[in-house]
C-alpha cells in the first residue's frame, strides 16, 4: 500500500519511538511530582519546549502543550478578548474556521477574508478591510491545508501591525513545521502546531505564544503547562514531537527537495484532458490538490485505494461534506468540486512509487469516463 495521505496523519517515526520508549518504561514519573522522577520529567518537558523554539528561532516567546492542533487554535482563539472584528479566511481549517462561527454564535464580530486562485489570503483586500474597520484579532494560516498555498504569514503580520499594533495575531501553522523553513517574526503573536503531521504521535499539539499575552485557559484543573493548560502532561507524546521535530529540521532542505521531485513528477505526467491542478507551483510541495473533472472524488478515491494507493479529497476534518468549502472559496465550479483529489508527500515517499501511482491514477479516471459516457 502506497499512501498519500500525509496532510491528514503520518507514520510516527519508529526512530523517535525507540528514543521516547524510556519515558514509557522507566522514567514514567508525574511532571507535577516534588520527587527526583517527577522533577526530572518537568525538565525533559522544558527540554522539548525549548527545541520547539529553536526550530522557529522564536525569540521572547514561550510553548504551552496540547492534545492537537485544533486544541491550540481553540486556546489562541478563545483564550483571548478583543474588542472589535475577528477576522479570518475563508480557507481555514475547520478547527479555526469553526471557532470563528462560534464566535460568531457568542455574539462577537466577525469577517472571513477573501482568498485567491490558489487558496493563499487575498492580502490587498485583507489589509484594506483591516485599514477601514476596528480590528481586534487576526487568524490567517500559514500553509493552507487543502492546496498548500503558502502566505507570507511574517509580511501580513507585520503590514497589519503598522496599522494597529494592538491587533492579535495568530497563525495555524500545523502544515508549515517541519516542512518549509522559516523563522517565526516578532510580529506573531500566537502560532499552533502539532505532533502527528510530522512522523509523532497523534494527541499531542502546541501553542507557540509571545510572552506577557494574557491568555485564558480552556482547561481548569492543577495549573500545568503555566495554568494554560491543566491536566498532566504527556511526556512519552511531548518527547516522541521533540525527537520526530529533530528529525525534521535536521533534514528539511534535503526534504523538501525530495518531496518536490515527486510532486513535480505527478504535475508533469497527469492526463491534462482528465485533470485540472488546483496546487500553485509556488505552493508547498508537500500537498497537490488537483481535480478529475467531472468525476466525483470520493470515487476516484476509493478506486485507488483498490489499486494500493491511499489519497485524500479534502481535508480530511471536513470529508463528510459534498464539495471542500475551501476549494469553493477559491472560485471553482460544480466540475472541478466534485472531483478533488488531495495527494501529499512523506520524504520516505519513492520516485518508483509516484510513478506507478501516476499510471493507476491516469488509468482510473480514463476508464472511469469511458463506463461514464
């Protein structure tokens, strides 16, 4: 079985499994304990905190835990109270984008920004909204989950913060660590990711947050995680992030290079009569959304999966609804709705597989037509 379906979950890493297995075995010991165990736990969590912000080169800001990336969006979002709008994009992910209609349910004001083409922000018109109304919080992601369009999240913050330097600003970064370079600006107030998009452990996220913001906690109890955050915290998780995190950036270019062969593989030998390319060659190389026109997706989908190859057709948070509200946002017809298709990369992904999938997937939707007609 080929997958590629990395967007939605990847394959812990066995190597960062083995380095984690002591915190399971022998050092299993409470964080909140006063004794040697516990205390030594608390700084293995102090540890991974600290790499965390190395590998954003976060200066004057601090990591909260969490069980996801969509818990750390909730905190960002919920944990502060602004006055005026709450502004997003249409493009969020459902963990963001739900929440601003809840806010929206809670009375407070809200906008969703346009998005080009491609699925990145319009910024012009973000700016220009930002310019002419009273702003309190902006959440704009950085790697958008559905086509892979990158917005220059360090370049908005900073133009919107020339403007209001009140403004809250946060970023959904869950498909942008570990993936693309980048150093998180000043600007940034608040930025979530999590653990199972990078080779760890599903159940564990953070909140990467500026010092001195005043956030609310969703979740009361014994005050961990600097009483953000209560509930004991997972160390084996927290630990499997870190190693997996390590992983990541000490390979990153080498990563993206490979990713981007195979992405530019399946760009360049797709049916261009059967398939329109929604992804932007300057978005990330880890995500290729395209459409088999006039097909239904999920069919698509299912069909390969009988051939060995694992895809996606949408985030996988949102698989329930017919057409991606995302893709729609972008200005896409019926057609090429129906028949999205995401395809992302895992480093570990070969040539030699891309290569037959490119085969399967040309060969499933041709045939699919001809029993169609």
């Amino acid at each position: 079985m080929v997958y590629l379906d990395n967007a939605a979950t990847t394959k812990p890493s066995s190597e960062s499994l083995k380095k984690a297995e002591v915190f399971n075995t022998v050092s299993y010991f409470n964080p909140s304990g006063l004794y040697s165990g516990g205390i030594s736990a608390l700084k293995e969590i102090k540890n991974a905190k600290e790499y965390i912000l190395t590998s954003l080169r976060a200066l004057n800001k601090e990591v909260c835990f969490t069980s996801c990336g969509s818990e750390s969006d909730n905190l960002a979002i919920f944990g502060l109270s602004k006055r005026g709008y709450y502004c997003t994009t249409k493009g969020e992910h459902s963990a963001v984008y739900k929440s601003f209609l809840e806010l929206k349910n809670r009375g407070k004001e809200v906008f969703f920004f346009d998005l080009n083409k491609d699925g990145s922000v319009n910024v012009e018109k973000t700016l220009d909204f930002v310019k002419n109304n009273e702003v309190g919080f902006v959440s704009i992601m950085h790697v958008n989950n559905e086509t892979g369009a990158i917005n220059d999240v360090n370049y908005i913050a900073k133009e919107i913060k020339k403007i209001n330097p009140k403004i809250i600003f946060h970023v959904d970064g869950v498909q942008a660590y570990g993936k693309i370079e980048y150093a998180i600006s000043n600007d940034i107030d608040l930025y979530s990711i999590s653990a199972h998009k990078i080779n760890a452990l599903k159940g564990v996220g953070a909140l990467i947050y500026k010092k001195g913001l005043s956030l609310t906690p969703l979740i009361f109890g014994g005050g961990q995680e600097n009483g953000l955050r209560s509930g004991t915290e997972n160390v084996f998780g927290i630990k499997v992030f870190e190693f997996s995190a390590k992983e990541k950036y000490e390979n990153i270019k080498n990563n993206y290079q490979k990713v981007l062969e195979l992405n530019n593989y399946i760009r360049n030998n797709l049916d261009k009569e059967n398939f329109e390319i929604i992804s932007s060659e300057n978005a990330s190389p880890y995500i290729l959304t395209v459409s088999a026109k006039g097909l239904r997706g999920e069919t698509v989908m299912h069909l390969l999966e009988k051939e060995g190859f694992i895809v996606g057709n949408g985030s996988a948070c949102s698989s329930k609804n017919r057409y991606s509200r995302v893709i729609e946002a972008c200005g896409y017809k019926k057609e090429i709705l129906e028949g999205v298709i995401r395809i992302s990369f895992n480093p570990e992904n070969t040539i030699d597989e891309i290569k037959e999938f490119v085969k399967a997937f040309n060969l499933t939707v041709s045939n699919l037509k001809k029993v169609m007609q």
